[in-house]
C-alpha cells in the first residue's frame, strides 16, 4: 500500500507538503500541489478511510434502515426509487450509504441503535419500517442525526409525501370523469393510510359523492393476493362501483386479475387507479391512471436534510418538509360523462 511518505520520497518534498496537497489547502504553490496529486494518482495512493475518519471524527458513510411488511427489500418499486435518489445525492456529497442489519437473527443480537453505532455511521435515514418498533423508536431517540420517509416523529426531520393533496388530486380527476360511485381499497394500518382515507373522505364530502361503507375495503400494500378477494367482493355488489381506488400500482395487479376473471374489460366495463407512479404502470394497456410521487425529490430533500444535520448541525432546522405528487393520467379510468 503506498504512504504518504513514499509519495514524499518520490516527489523530493516533506510528508507534511504531500498531505496538504492532498487535502487541498491552500498555503501550498498550485503547480506543487498539482505535481504531488498526479504523482500520488501514478503510483496507486488511495486516502486510508480509517486514517480520514481519526482525524475528521466522520466515518462519511450513512446508514441505511428500509424493512418492509412484506420482505420485498429493494424490488419495493417506490422505495427503491427514493433510496436511488438518496444514494445518487449522498455519493455526489462524498459519502457512502450501508444498509442497516435487518435481520432479527444479526450478528451479537444488537439492536439497530448498536449497529448504528458500531458501524459508526454519521447519520441514519430511516424508510418504511414498523415506527412502532421499540428498536426503532430507541433509535429515534438516540443522539445520531437522522431522516425519517413518511412518518413524523416529535424533533425529527421528517420528509413526507403530501397524501392529503395527492388524494384530493386524484379523487377529483376520477370525479371530473364522470364517475360518482368510486370505492377505495385503503392499505393497512399507519400514517400514510390515515392521511389518504381521511383525504379521501373529505373530498368525497365536498363533491357530494355518497361513499357506501361496503366501498372501503382494506388491503395490505403491495398485497396482490388481499387486493384480488377485495375486488371480487366490489364487483359482487348490487350495486358496484364504476371505478376502484387501490393502496398502491403494485397491488392494483390484484385487482386486473380479479377483472379480468370476471371477463369485464378495463375501462369499458370497470376502471381503475393506483398509487406512486411506479414505471410499470405506464407498460402495459391500459395504462394506469394513478398520483405519480416524487421520489426524486423526497430522495434527494432526505440526502440533503441528513448530511446538513451532520455538518451544520446547530443551523440546521427540524422540519417536515412535505413534497407534492402530480396525477398521471392513464387510460384506465373511462371517461363518463359523454355516456
């Protein structure tokens, strides 16, 4: 492995030059400072991350907390999305991401908060995971600076999907199309859910639609199988809905097998929205009307706040900072109004 000091020899200058030049400072001259960085490139020197992080107290690496209900991991279309985006941002700021152990079978039984810890990770960003979690609400209340995705914890920054305006948004665009019974397949218990139906009540309040209860149904998220029996008990009604709302694009494919068994077509004899926005939608016919999130902007927002809580961290404010989705306007809800 090649030193500072090997550099130093060949460069015919001190090791104290070679590690300003280096480090990039300033009571250098340019030309020096130039030679001894494309000198230390040739012979293959590499900033020992272990040396960096003695002197800086900074491991620059980041952990990483995403486990979902169903153990989907990284082929979780959304999250996977906004975790890209975090990484693409974090990486450009010099810092390297490691996903926290999930597993309740983890190498000395630690806890999130020790794995935190033992990895010496600056900061954690925190996505779709139990919030209830004692291990997780330890880690929230641990000293390490750290982000949350969709959920609001007290003295936490939290970066948040705006679910009120994305309900209302695309309850409407199906409203405006001239459907007036929609039902809705909520997800399971938690607050994105509870943001989502109460939006999803008081928009329906407010264009004057009757919601029969035997319209709302709950389904997990990204629960195919949950999503196919919630269907089959809709279009058993007497009176079944026009239009069926599910909890996520991913689940609604539970529901088009449901239809589709039935024999009715989309959106001729039933139609149909989802929710994220995950590119898959747009790929197959008809494609899916749904509320495009945006996970580019909640990644890149989490990146920012995280590594501002680490380097600026007395001027950097605790906030929620809410990011608003558009409606992607598929082929899957029929328009009624003509009819």
């Amino acid at each position: 492995m090649v030193s500072m000091r090997d550099i130093s020899v060949a460069c015919g200058v001190s090791v104290a030059t070679v590690s300003k030049a280096l480090n990039d400072q300033n009571d250098i001259g340019k030309d020096t400072k130039i030679r001894i960085r494309q000198i230390a490139k040739e012979m293959g020197y590499f900033p020992n991350c272990s040396a960096r992080a003695l002197k800086t107290n900074r491991s620059f690496n980041l952990g990483v907390l995403f486990v979902d209900d169903a153990r989907s991991g990284l082929t979780h279309d959304y999250f996977a999305n906004v975790l890209d985006s975090f990484k693409v941002y974090v990486e450009e700021r010099g810092y390297d991401i490691t996903f926290i152990n999930s597993s309740r079978v983890r190498a000395n039984h630690m806890s999130y908060t020790e794995h935190a810890r033992y990895r010496g990770f600056d900061g954690v960003v925190i996505a779709c995971v139990d919030f209830h979690d004692p291990e997780v609400v330890e880690l929230i209340q641990s000293k390490i600076p750290l982000v949350t995705i969709d959920h609001l914890f007290h003295n936490r920054v939290a970066i948040m999907s705006d679910n009120i305006k994305g309900m209302r948004d695309l309850l409407t665009h199906i409203y405006e199309k001239g459907h007036r019974e929609i039902a809705y397949i909520h997800g399971a218990d938690s607050a994105v859910t509870s943001q989502r139906l109460l939006s999803f009540y008081k928009t329906a309040e407010e264009l004057g639609l009757n919601v029969p209860d035997e319209y709302i149904l709950e389904a997990a998220y990204r629960d195919t199988d949950a999503t196919f029996k919630c269907t089959q008990r809709l279009l058993s009604l007497d009176k079944p809905p026009t239009c069926i709302l599910y909890p996520d694009d991913f689940s609604a494919f539970g529901g088009i097998n449901a239809i589709h068994k039935r024999s009715l077509r989309i959106p001729e004899d039933i139609s149909i929205a989802g929710y994220d926005g995950i590119p898959i939608g747009r790929h197959f016919e008809p494609k899916l009307t749904t509320l495009n999130q945006n996970t580019r902007h909640l990644g890149a927002y989490a990146a920012e706040k995280l590594i501002d809580l680490i380097e600026k961290p007395k001027t950097t404010l605790i906030e929620q900072i809410v990011v608003s989705g558009t409606v992607y306007e598929g082929n899957s809800v029929l328009e009624l109004n003509n009819r």
